[in-house]
C-alpha cells in the first residue's frame, strides 16, 4: 500500500465519498446509492483510502437479509476508486481490510455483483451464490463466507436504497 491510508468513514466525509462515486462511475447511480444507504442507515461499513487529506477509494457493506431476518450478510455495493487511482491496488486494498473488520465485527456473508475475474482474487465465487434468491442471480452475483456461520442459501433482501437503481 504505497501513497494512501485506510480507514472508516467519519460523517464529514460524506460530500467527498458521494463526489468519488459521482467521478469514479459513468452515472450518478452509485453515488446516490451511498447517499440512500446513509440516511436509511443501512451502511454496515463504509471503508475509505485517502491520501494527502483527499478521499480517493470508497468501499460500502450495506446490510442484506436472510429470509426476512438478519443472519450477518452484508453486500458490497459500490466500490468506488477516483479514476486517477485506479489499477494502482486501492480497490483491492479496501476490500482486504474491509473483509478483515467485517470478520472481526462477527459478520458473516458478503454478496456483490460484479465481474467474476476481479472478484474471485477476494475468495468470492459464482457457487456460493447459486442458492439465493436477489434480483441481481445470474453469472455476475457472488458471494463469500467470512465465516462457518454463513447461510448457504435463502431469499436475500437488499436494503431499500438498491430498489431506486435502474
């Protein structure tokens, strides 16, 4: 990790994470998911890299539900890097250590959706996924365990924010 620390997210960053998601994507989308998930309180962990004082990565675990019940699964979404830093191992970073808080803190799944090459390098897998039910199955939705409590399968329900997504 050259250039850049990691940390949570404080409640001043929330104008320099939303204007990340905003530059770092081609539409708005994810930057108003952040700020759906914000004010719902839903964010489970919201992870950020900065450097010199500025925010350049972001990392959001909002909360998802098993079955109608809270079984400590969290899905990534989004992951943000300024288009300056990307493919310098920011993303990868954040992912790392935000797996590392969320075992610690006694979560148990993560869900994203996303491009199986990038995501696989984090232990996320296509499997794993198989036996839930999101709107989002199909070949993109992974999941990992983080730990021997993970469900292996159930309805998922993301938090209300996701259902403003086109």
């Amino acid at each position: 990790m050259s250039g850049y620390t990691l940390r949570e997210a404080e409640s001043g960053d929330a104008s320099a994470i939303f204007d990340l998601h905003r530059a770092a994507f081609e539409t708005e989308a994810e930057a108003s998911l952040v700020r759906s998930l914000s004010e719902d309180g839903d964010i489970v962990l919201s992870l950020v890299a900065e450097s010199g004082g500025a925010i350049i990565g972001s990392a959001i675990y909002s909360r998802l539900l098993m079955d109608g019940e809270d079984r400590g699964g969290s899905a990534l979404a989004p992951l943000g890097v300024l288009p300056d830093w990307q493919a310098r191992g920011v993303g990868s970073a954040l992912i790392v250590e935000a797996h590392a808080r969320l075992m610690k803190s006694g979560e148990n799944l993560v869900i994203v959706l996303g491009d199986p090459a990038y995501y696989k390098r984090f232990g996320f897998s296509v499997e794993a996924a198989r036996n839930f039910s999101t709107p989002y199955d199909g070949p993109y939705l992974m999941a990992l365990d983080l730990s021997k409590n993970a469900p292996k399968s159930g309805a998922v329900t993301y938090a209300n924010a996701f259902a403003d997504l086109a």
